[in-house]
C-alpha cells in the first residue's frame, strides 16, 4: 500500500528531473534559443532583401536621372549648335550684304570718277564727289593732277579744302593744291600755297617738300637769295630727308651756274 510519503516522491520527482535537465542542457541545444536564433536569422535576411531592393530602387532611379541629365546635355549641346549655327548664318548674309553694298558704292564711285576725270561732269566750284568723303574727292583732285589737268586739280583742291578744312589730308591737298600751281608755272601762286603747308600744317611730313619747293619757285623767278635761302633750310632743319638731299644738289647747280 503507498504511503503519503510515497505519492509526494511520485510528484516532486518529475519536476525535479526536469529541472535538472533544465539545468543539464547546453544553450546551443536549448529549443527556445534555437528557436529565437532561427527567428533572428529569418529577420536579418529579410532586412537584407529590404535594403537591396531599396539599393536596388535607388540605382534605378540614379540610372534615370543619369539618363535625364545626358539627354538634357545633349539638348543643349543641340540648341547651342543651332545657336553657333543660325548666328553664323547671320554673319555669312550681312558680310555678303556689306560686301555688296560696298560693291555698288564702289561702283557709283568709279562711274563718278570716271566722268570727273573724262572731263564730263566737273563744274567748278564744286567737289568733284559733292556727296562723297574726303577720300574720294582727295583722290580724284589727286588723279586730275596726275592727268595734267592742272587748273580742274587746283580748283577740286582749293574746294575739299573749304569742304573739308579738319580732314587729316588737309596738309597734303594743300601741298598738291600748291603742286598744281607749280607744274601750271605760276609760281607766285605756288610760293604762296607752299607757305602755307608750312605756316598751317607745321607737323605735317610735306613741310620739307614744301620748303624745297619754295626755294624751286624762287629759282625759277631768279630770285637767287631767297631761293638758297629755302634750300639752305631744308639741309638744316631736315638732314636725314630725300629733300635735304634734293636741296644740296640744287644749290651745287646753282654755285655751278654762278648765281
């Protein structure tokens, strides 16, 4: 027959067995823990798919902007060619244009010189050119003189001139004004036109030819002493010019002719 005794032993024993298999058992074969480390490896894999599909996504749309930004580039690059492209055409048709219109000037120009110089439409005074620039009408003064056409020279000069009295060719078309004269022999005139490159354009580089002019002038009215004189200043004032030299070969002509 059991006693109490015995059925409290059949009780406890159980529990204490478990216990002490409780106690037993190493952690790497606890169930719980496996369970929990099993729970945590599925977590971390699952964290990873996460973080690579997130990777993934921002990969993608890296890759798309990427896309987005080349092809914005190269609609840039296309509108800055078309740009250049459209602003060089430009240029190519006004150059053209300005070219041509330079063309018909010139044309207009050359028709009016032409009759000037063919003794068709000169009236004294007048400019030779009344509508066009100093240039224009300085060259065809020039060109008149050049053709011996001393007295229509003279008069074209005398008006660019009055037309053009601050033209930087002024000195010059006062000297060839001055050159008409001389080459026409009237060379009271030309000593006067003469002095004046000297009196008004003192800088100008026709000063030494003027002056040797001058003294050419007054050789050719016998005017002896003056004459030396205007020479005699070219050689000092000018050593180094072609004039001074023209200058010492006069007055050695004129020491041989004894005047």
């Amino acid at each position: 027959m059991m006693t109490k005794a015995n059925l409290r032993l059949l009780v406890v024993a159980p529990a204490v067995f478990a216990a002490g298999c409780s106690v037993l058992t190493p952690p790497s074969e606890d169930p719980v823990l496996i369970k929990l480390e099993e729970l945590d490896q599925r977590l971390q894999a699952v964290e990873r798919v996460m973080q690579n599909q997130s990777l993934v996504q921002l990969t993608q749309r890296v890759s798309a902007l990427e896309r987005r930004t080349d092809e914005l580039q190269g609609d840039g690059e296309t509108l800055a060619y078309n740009a250049e492209t459209t602003a060089e055409r430009q240029r190519q048709l006004y150059a053209d244009l300005d070219a041509r219109i330079q063309g018909l000037e010139a044309s207009i120009e050359a028709r009016e010189s032409t009759d000037v110089l063919d003794g068709g439409t000169f009236r004294e005074g007048e400019l030779p050119v009344p509508d066009g620039s100093d240039r224009d009408n300085y060259q065809i003064a020039l060109e008149l003189l050049r053709n011996e056409r001393y007295e229509e020279s003279a008069a074209s000069f005398n008006e660019f001139l009055e037309a053009f009295p601050d033209s930087q060719l002024a000195a010059n078309a006062q000297y060839w004004l001055a050159e008409s004269y001389y080459a026409s022999d009237e060379f009271e005139k030309a000593l006067a036109d003469f002095a004046r490159v000297i009196d008004n354009y003192p800088q100008s580089s026709k000063v030494p030819d003027a002056l040797l002019k001058m003294g050419y002038c007054n050789y050719s009215l016998q005017r002896w002493d003056d004459a030396r004189e205007a020479l005699s200043r070219v050689q000092s004032d000018y050593p180094t010019t072609t004039a001074a030299r023209l200058a010492d070969q006069y007055l050695k002509r004129m020491e041989s002719e004894g005047v």
